[in-house]
C-alpha cells in the first residue's frame, strides 16, 4: 500500500466509523510517509548565582541573558523508511534549527542540520532512540563519531517531545470528543514516579493540566492541541511550563517555558 493510498484509506474508514459513533479504525502508519513539524520554544529563567565562584559567575549571569526570551525555532522531518510489526513506523529524521540574537559563526554552527533514528506510532507519538548507554567521548580531533551525534540528538528530541507524547496518548484514550468531556490519564515518569494529567474539551479544543511537585522542585504543566483522527497526528499543539527548583547546591532556579508544534506536512 502506498503512502497515498494508506492516507486514502485511514480517511474513509474514520468517516465511515464516525457515521456509526464508534471509534475510528487504528491501521500501520505507512511506508514512504513524510511529517514535517515546525517548534518554536521560548524560555525565561531566572536563576540565583550568588553562590557560584565571582570568576565564573558574571559568565554565568551573561548566558542566562543571553538565552532568556530567544525563540529558538526547529524544523523536523521524519520519513518512514520501513514498518514494524505493531504497526508503527521506524523513522529517519533529521533536523535543523535557528535562533533569535545570534549570527555569524554561532548561528552557523548552531543551524548545522542534525538527525537521528526513531519510532513513530500508530496515534502519533514522536519516540526518538536514545541509548543512555551509548558514550559521548571525543575522538583525538575533538569530535563525536556520527553515531554518538545521532545519539546526542535524539536525546535532545526525547525531552522536546515528552509532553507531547503524553497528550497523543491522552486524546487518544478518549477518541469521541465533545464540549464538556473531562477525563484523566495516569503515567508513570522515567523515575517511575506516577503523574496524572487532567483533560478537557472546550469548542473543540483539547486541553491538558499537570501540577507536580516534588522534595526540590515544582512544576505547572498547561497546554492545548488539536488531532487529526484521520493521519493520527497532533496537528498543532501548545504547551507552557512554570516551574521552580531548588537544587542541592544551592542554586535555586524559577521560570516560564513555552513551545509550540506546528504540523506543516
């Protein structure tokens, strides 16, 4: 089945199901599919660095400047190059970034296109492969091996795509939507700690909150989105975070981060 055909036919069966109020068909994603999404984050931090060395401090002070507020803007593809059992697709992805108030080399070197390996699921979860046990050691010249790269970025995607992964499976577990609809879904983090997020439907929109707090830290989760039921992909989606640590080392930390997903393709 090709990718065309596959979209064709996802299409017709949820409009068929829907007709009968039940739950749309759940078939394999398809070989040959391209998903481009466009993330946009911005974060504002505010840390105390008093307690740092005075030799690295004002270094310290003049990066979080220079960070906070910046929006940092990503464009990922993924291409699905084979199938697996369960009906996901193993991807190959690959991406490139920007960054507001930097040019020249920095700019340069921060937009160098990146990629990595993963997984896309049959509902749309983004899961990138990271190995924690792949080491990141640099080579007699001062680089990483392409593989210990790919490694780098998919970590970085694992954490950008974290609550997101969690709202799919939210709308996901309550596919018959409809204004007034609340409903909760329960998680276990990589600590295995267990996280519950609250779910709401306003004019069609999908709503989710977390509030989490812990020995050091805490943490204000609010975000919205819509799904495409026909691709089985989150179509846009918005998250903002307010949080607060106070870290062992005494260096407490508070702030407001942002990021937006935006499906392009």
């Amino acid at each position: 089945m090709t990718a065309h055909q596959s979209r064709y036919w996802r299409l017709a069966c949820a409009v068929a199901f829907s007709a009968l109020g039940v739950e749309p068909c759940i078939a394999g994603r398809a070989a040959g599919e391209s998903v481009v999404y466009e993330i946009t984050q911005v974060t504002n931090n505010k840390a105390d660095l008093s307690s740092l060395p005075a030799m690295i401090r004002g270094r310290a002070e003049a990066n979080q400047a220079a960070a906070n507020g910046k929006k940092i803007t990503t464009t990922l593809t993924l291409s699905t190059d084979k199938l697996d059992d369960d009906g996901s697709a193993h991807v190959l992805a690959s991406y490139h970034q920007s960054m507001e108030g930097i040019s020249g080399v920095a700019a340069t070197a921060f937009s160098a296109a990146k990629k990595f390996q993963g997984t896309l699921t049959p509902d749309g979860r983004v899961l990138p492969a990271y190995d924690p046990g792949v080491p990141a050691t640099l080579d007699s010249h001062g680089f990483y091996s392409e593989a210990e790269k790919e490694n780098i970025a998919a970590q970085s995607m694992l954490g950008t795509f974290g609550n997101f992964n969690t709202f799919v499976a939210g709308v996901v577990k309550h596919p018959q939507l409809k204004d007034g609809d609340v409903w909760h879904l329960v998680v276990q983090d990589a600590f295995g700690i267990s996280r519950q997020y609250d779910f709401s439907v306003n004019a069609s929109e999908v709503s989710m909150v977390g509030n989490f707090s812990a020995a050091h830290s805490s943490m204000k989760l609010m975000a919205s989105g819509r799904y495409d039921s026909a691709r089985r992909l989150l179509i846009d989606y918005h998250e903002e975070n307010t949080y607060e640590t106070a870290a062992p080392n005494g260096i407490a930390s508070s702030g407001v981060s942002t990021s937006t997903f935006k499906l392009v393709q």
